[in-house]
C-alpha cells in the first residue's frame, strides 16, 4: 500500500551551486523505492542550530513523497551512505489532524470575514448619516 511520507533532507552547504543534481540524485533514490515526489520545498541555506558534520549551515529541502511503506528502510539505508546528505528524517503525517486544522482554520477565517463585512457596513453607514 502506498502512503503518503514527508522527507526533510539537510544537504551539505558547499552543495548550493550545484544542488540541482543532489536533489536529482535523491529524487531519483526516491523513484528506484517505488516513491513519487509529490512536492519539494526548498527552504535554501539556513544556519543549523548545533553543528553537524563539522558544518555550520545546511541547505533544507522539504519532499512530499507518496511511497509503499516496506521500502522506507531502503531509502534511509541509501540516504545515510550518501554523501551530499548531512541529516535527513522521514515522517508520516497525520492527515486526519492536518484537515481538521486547515478546516477549522478556514472556519475562522469565515467568522472573521463576516465581522468585518459586518463592521464595514456599520462604518459606511455612519459616513451617510453626518
């Protein structure tokens, strides 16, 4: 069964000019697991908050990866023999929390757009009546 996996890769700073074809190389790890990327987040280079692998800085790269469960141990195997990753961690979201805030947070966003129609309709109002 296929599931739906967040991979955050932490690639090695002197990679910045050239990590189109880290990112390649490790998109390509992710389709030889039977993975699909669904979507990548490039955060850029970024100061680390303890020093890992004797770096100071990192370049973070988010991944949205949709792939079969049994081959997430091949992936993290392959990920820590490779060299332009300095750390990486694979998580499985939780989808059913992930929708319930994004509805409750569209709901507030709805309360409040009808307070301020509300208000704005108050406000022009009293501009006629003076």
């Amino acid at each position: 069964m296929v599931s739906q996996y967040e991979v955050a890769v932490l690639y090695h700073p002197d990679l910045e000019a050239d990590l189109d074809k880290a990112t390649t190389k490790i998109e390509k790890l992710f389709k030889d697991n039977g993975g699909k990327v669904v979507n990548t987040d490039n955060w850029g280079k970024r100061k680390l908050a303890y020093t890992i692998k004797k770096q100071d800085y990192g370049i973070y790269v988010f991944y949205t990866v949709d792939m079969p469960g049994e081959n997430v141990a091949k992936l993290e195997s392959s990920l820590n023999i490779t060299d332009e990753v300095i750390r990486f961690l694979i998580t499985k979201p939780d989808l059913k929390a992930i929708a319930k805030a994004e509805a409750a947070k569209a709901d507030k966003a709805k309360k409040a757009a009808e307070r301020g129609e509300k208000s704005s309709d108050d406000e022009s109002d009293d501009g006629e009546e003076e």
